[in-house]
C-alpha cells in the first residue's frame, strides 16, 4: 500500500488572523500542498477580500458557515473540482495521482468529462484518455488501478476536506 495523504480539516478558524469564523460568515475556502499533504485553509474576508486571486491553491471557492441548524455539508460549484483536477495534472505522487483519478470520475459523473479510451505509457501505467465537454482537446488521466474500497476511501478524503457529497 501507499503512503496515506494527510489531509487536514477545515478548523473554522481563518488561517491568517486565527479569528473564529461566526455561523453565516462568509469566507474563502482553499485546498493548498503543504510538504506531501494536503491542507485546508480557510480566510475571512477581511484577510483574504472576494476577487483576490487565489495564488497556489490547488482549489478554491468562496463558502459560507452554515447555520448550527444546517448540515455541515456545502455545495461545491463543479468548476472548482475542473480546476482542482487540471492543478494536479503533473502530479507524480501517488495520492495526488489518485485524487486526480477520483475527480475524473466525478466529473464523468457529472457529464463534464468524457472517456474516449485508454493506452499503455511507456513506463507500463495505464493511462485514459478523456476530453471535455465542449472541448476538443484530449486530457490524459494517470489510471492508480485502485480497486473500489480504495475509490470510495479517497472520495471520501476529498469529499472530507472540501466538506461536500461528492
Ligand atoms: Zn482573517
């Protein structure tokens, strides 16, 4: 087996001046490589103020705090998992090249990337190629081989860090 990711949760506080984010707060959510892991941090909007690029992230999106009375989990716009998928197009690690396969897979899912066959690399990987809808262009997605307990435990990494049903 691989190395597990690390992956940390949002804590509910802004990363830059550690203030508690109140119930209803609006705040910009980011998903950022942090050595080998993964980490979530989050900014109010003071620190971070909406239409400030989003710098190294590997994904990012502007959220809310939900209400006590809510479910904790967000909606999560589909555009920020197409480009936290192109981020790590050039990933080699193994974790980041097995996120990258689940976000194709969801994003198969959800009819924004299309499969149109796969081919052996010259390192013996299997390698699937895809395109966007409405996008001729092909993208190339590294295959783990991962069976489907293996799936469902890196889904639901990424589904933990970004706090939505993916
Ligand atoms: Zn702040």
């Amino acid at each position: 087996m691989g190395k597990e990711y690390n992956i940390s949760k949002a804590t509910g506080r802004c990363a830059a001046c550690e203030r508690e984010l109140a119930a209803g707060e609006a705040y910009l959510a980011t998903v950022i490589e942090a050595g080998d892991d993964l980490e979530r941090r989050d900014y109010c909007t003071s620190c971070r103020p909406p239409g400030e690029a989003t710098g190294d992230a590997l994904a990012a999106w502007r959220s809310r705090v939900p209400q006590p009375q809510d479910k904790r989990k967000v909606f999560v716009d589909d555009d920020v998992l197409v480009s936290f998928f192109e981020r790590l197009a050039d990933a080699e690690d193994p974790a980041k090249v097995n996120f990258r396969f689940v976000l194709a897979l969801v994003l198969m899912r959800k009819k924004r990337l299309v499969y149109d066959g796969r081919r052996t690399d010259e390192t013996g990987r299997d390698v699937w190629r895809m395109h966007f809808r409405g996008d001729e262009s092909t993208c190339e997605v590294t295959d783990p081989n991962m069976d489907e307990q293996k799936i469902a435990e890196v889904s639901e990494q990424l589904g933990q860090i970004m706090e939505t049903d993916l």
